[in-house]
C-alpha cells in the first residue's frame, strides 16, 4: 500500500491511516473467536487492504479531481459529500460513484461513497430533523456536526436498518419484539442505552463508525417509540459486539480466487448490550412517524439510489466483457445461440445505463434547495437490477457449463502436472494459463461462496423484491397515464 504524507487541507485519508484507525478495541466475533486485530484477520484483512489502496487513489493525480473536491474552507474532501447545487454538480457525483465502482467491477458494493452520500442528505435537510422535539437532542445541530467529522476525517461507515424477527406476522405489521430488536432501556441527561439486535452491517468489522437508523416499516405507534431512533456510533463503542458469518476469502491467490481474494466485504450481525449513545450522536429520538419519513424526505434513499445505480452500471459492463472475453477465447462468438444469450446481458448494461442518464440529465432542485437526479429511472433501476443480475449469473453458468468445474489452480502450474496442464486446458484463443485464469474469474463470479453472495446480495440489496415493486407502484405517476385512457374513452 502507498504511504502517502499527511498535508494540510486533506480531508481525505491515506490508505495507511485508515487501516490504523482500525486497530482499537472494537469487539469482532468469527468462526467462534473474538478478533484482535482486523487488520490481520484472515478473511477480512484482505477486503480492508483493498479499500485502503482505494482510499489512496483519492491521492494519485490520476483519479484526484475525478473522486474528490475542495470546499468552500480549501479543504480537500470526497466528492461523494459534496451538496450538489445544478444538473452539473449531480453529473460530477455520478461520475466519481462511477469510478469507485470500476476499481472493483461493482464487486465491492459497499464502498465509502454509499454512505457518505446518505450523510450529506440528512445534513441537507435538518430542518426536517429539527421537527424531533423529544428527547434532550439538539438533533438538527447533532446531523450537521457529524457530517463535518465524516465529512473532513474521511471516515468509513458502515449502517444497520433492520431489526431482527420472532413473529413475520409481527414485523409485517410494523411491529418489534424487544426479545430481539434494538429499543431504548433507559434514558438520561447524558443520553440514552439500548440493547438488541440490527440486521447486517456490511462491510461492519472493517468501519470506522455504525450508522443506527430507522427502518421505514417502523409504524407510527406508541408502542413503537422505544424502537424509533437514528444514531451514529464508533464500532469500538463499549457493548457493540459483531458477529461475521463465515469469509468467503479462505487465503488463496488472486489466481486462484481473483475477486474473492481482494472485494470480501464481511457482513455482521450488530448486538448491542447496554450501549450508551450520548445526545450529541442522536438525529432522531422517539417519534416513529419522523422515522418512518426519514430517508424519503431527506431525499437521502434518491441520492443513495444515485450511487447504487453508478455501481450497477459498472458491474453490468463488467459481467458483459466476462461473457465476450469467453466468447472469444473459446470462439464460440459465431454462434447464434450463444449470441443471443450474451446480447440479454448487453441489453440489460445498456438498460441500466439509459435510466441513469435520463436521471441525472432531467435532475431538478428539491424542497432543500438542493439537486437531486429524477427518481422515476433510479426506482426502475434498482428495482431491475435484482432481476438482471441473477440472470447474468445465470447466463454465465450456461455459457461455462463445465469449464467452470475445469479449473486448476496456480499451484498446478509449478508441479509436475504442469506439462499436462498446458497442453490439456488450451482453447482456441488462449494458451492453459490464460484460459484458466479466465474460467476461474468466472468460477468466482459464478459458482463460488462470494459470488453466490453476489447475487443474494443484488437481490435484497434495498429490500424485498415483493415491497419494492409495490412501493414502485404506489410511487408512479398513475393519473397521467390513466388520463390518456380517459381521453381516448371520452373522445
């Protein structure tokens, strides 16, 4: 990793310095063990190296002025916090969610920028939080003084929306168990304690800060208010504790695993046990309408969407080049079948690509003063895209069929099988080595734990497919298009 200087007017960080940041005493379980040092961790020290060099790039004169901009103070900060003030300012951020999302082929979903973009909606419209006046919060104050620590430390966030479940019928009325979920047991001067449990922080053992907000199924009930809150703590908070699910970075070569050895962005369970949060980190307290509003009114889920849709595109071009650079090298893109299922995928990228444009080229200024891209695309976007994805998956398993079996490792090329590996595992178009390399970047994509992660992930990225295609439903402008079938009626 570069080991760049520190210099006066950055608000951006080092590489080296984030992963510094890191070494304290945040309380990470896997495999039934407690972490000492994520930075070390085998299945997750690899992701937070990755998006350490990532963090550098905000340095390298290549990427600089595409990533990052200087505010009104000369300070240098990335772009994604950036309040967008014209149409031009929303192309600019597209763009910069954009490049992040290259550096990975789309296959490290949770960079920095998805947050950061949620942070700056929030800290752009407080005085929609200013309306909270429970609690002894100053809570418009609190959104706009942690925007600036975010904002000028470059800290990474993580964030936890949803509570877990003892009754789905409970839960889909709007309604938490305190057995589980995470509610409010006490509350004083200083601030207050809650204790349960959040569903899945990604990206969480390898955080600088949670963010802790509201879901948007959280009913306005008294009985709800001790579940109605947003907060944003340190992961070294006493009583955060996190529980990973099992890496899918088991140690091996960039050869032999090319995106699972380099993009494991673990997942993890939150439980909080007594965790104090003091006034000045809380933006929402006690008020479950204002909750259940949050991320529509801010317009924090429209410049998130933004984000999602940049980083979409981006693992769309790259699942099409997959899909071609096998064709050629098997020369098998002659074949018409073959063809047409490649051409979905293109179809599809190009689908993706058309709803950003339209969206950031008809983005119009909000109630906030500020920009915003058209909503409409970016709904059509990523409610597509879990649809799209598997099927891309798909349409590579049909394409590889066995040759996604058929992949020996680096290893096999350095024993004494390596003549017969050379000579049996050509193609038309690429000698073994080459051929293999290809076929196990598609394994990984395709068949592997991360790349099945891949696809759960696209499919519940912003929820469950039933509710987001209702909220599109009830969210489409339905009166014109009814209109038009009245006035043919009426004609």
């Amino acid at each position: 990793m570069r080991d760049f200087p520190t210099k006066t007017g950055n608000g951006i960080r080092t590489g080296a310095q984030y992963l510094e940041g890191l070494r304290d005493d945040r309380e990470i379980w896997t495999g039934g063990e407690r972490i000492k040092d994520v930075t070390k961790a085998v299945g997750i020290a690899n992701g937070a190296t990755t998006l350490g060099s990532f963090l550098d790039r905000q340095f390298d004169p290549k990427y600089q002025d595409k990533v990052t901009y200087v505010d009104d103070k000369s300070l240098r900060c990335g772009l994604s916090f950036m309040t967008p003030k014209s149409v031009a300012d929303v192309k600019t951020k597209g763009a910069a969610y954009y490049e992040w999302a290259t550096w990975s082929n789309g296959m490290f979903g949770r960079t920095p920028d998805y947050k950061n973009a949620s942070v700056m909606s929030f800290a752009s419209a407080t005085s929609f939080l200013a309306q909270n006046t429970k609690g002894q919060g100053d809570y418009a104050a609190n959104m706009t003084t942690f925007y600036d620590h975010v904002r000028t430390n470059d800290k990474v966030l993580t964030h936890t929306l949803v509570n877990p479940q003892v009754s789905h019928a409970q839960a889909a009325a709007g309604k938490f168990s305190k057995e589980v979920a995470l509610h409010v047991t006490k509350e004083t001067d200083a601030g207050i304690y809650v204790s349960g449990a959040r569903l899945l922080a990604t990206l969480g053992p390898s955080a600088d800060e949670i963010e802790v907000f509201p879901s948007t199924v959280l009913k306005s009930d008294p009985k709800n208010i001790p579940f109605a809150f947003a907060f944003a703590i340190p992961i070294a908070t006493p009583g955060l504790k996190m529980i990973c699910r099992d890496t899918y970075d088991h140690g091996k070569s960039t050869f032999d695993a090319p995106l699972a050895s380099r993009f494991e962005e673990m997942d993890a369970v939150v439980i909080f046990d007594n965790v104090f949060v003091p006034w000045e980190r809380l933006f929402l307290y006690g008020q479950p309408e204002l909750c259940n509003q949050a991320f529509g009114t801010t317009n924090a889920v429209v410049h998130m969407a933004h984000q999602v849709a940049c980083g979409k595109l981006a693992k769309a071009e790259f699942m099409t080049g997959l899909l071609c650079s096998i064709m050629k090298a098997t020369g098998k893109d002659k074949d018409m079948g073959l063809k047409g299922l490649v051409s979905e995928v293109m179809m599809m990228t190009e689908t993706v690509r058309a709803l950003l444009y339209r969206a950031e080229n008809e983005a119009h200024e909000d109630q906030w003063g500020n920009y915003i891209p058209l909503r409409g695309p970016l709904d059509t976007s990523r409610n597509l895209f879990p649809k799209f994805y598997p099927r891309m998956v798909e349409i590579l398993q049909l394409m590889g069929s066995s040759s996604l079996m058929a992949t020996p490792t680096e290893a096999d090329f350095a024993n004494d099988m390596a003549a017969d590996v050379s000579q049996y595992f050509q193609v038309a178009n690429l000698d073994a080595k080459d051929r293999v390399a290809l076929y196990r970047l598609a394994h990984d994509v395709a068949i592997s734990g991360f790349g099945n992660r891949q696809a759960l992930y696209e499919r519940f990225f912003f929820g469950p497919p039933a509710l987001m295609n209702a909220q599109y439903f009830d969210l489409y402008d339905k009166d014109r298009a009814i209109a038009r079938v009245d006035n043919l009626l009426q004609s």
